[in-house]
C-alpha cells in the first residue's frame, strides 16, 4: 500500500500507524480509529469532516494508494510540508 500523507496546517497532531490495510490514526492523542481502506476504495468526495483520515483510496496496478490528511504546523519540516509517496 502506498500512503501519501497530505499537509494540512492545524494546531491538532495525528499519527499513523499501518498493519495491511488497516490505518490507526491517533489525534491530539486519542484514537481517532482503525479503519480499513480497502472499505474507502473509490469513495469520493472525502474531507477531514467525514469522521475518516481519509482524502482519496484509489487501486492502480493492483496496489492502493491511499491519501491521509496530515495536520501540520507553521514550524513543520520541509518533508512534512512537500511530502512523497511511502511504502508500507
């Protein structure tokens, strides 16, 4: 699965974890939920208000590429603010 974690500027904090398909996101330190993505493929339109991390799940070439929301700071790291592709 490929995992593209969108920049969004927020003083919240979400962190990810990855076991196959299934996404854990804990925001401000709580758990947000664990949440399938194989159950988003090709649902649209998604926005953070849809109770999901999830921006877009779409399969190409067999393999999911999956857009999370990733709530930044003003102080955020290059790489957070111009992310790439990851493999999980």
């Amino acid at each position: 699965m490929m995992i593209f974690l969108s920049p969004s500027n927020s003083n919240k904090e979400i962190d990810y974890s990855y076991d196959g398909f299934n996404v854990t996101c804990m925001l401000d330190g709580e758990l947000w939920g664990t949440f399938d993505a194989r159950d988003y493929l090709n649902v649209s339109p998604f926005s953070p208000d849809n109770d999901t991390p999830f921006l877009s799940v779409k399969e190409i070439d067999g393999v999911y590429h999956v857009e999370l929301i990733n709530y930044i700071s003003d102080n955020a790291k290059e790489s957070e603010k111009y992310p790439d592709w990851i493999e999980v």
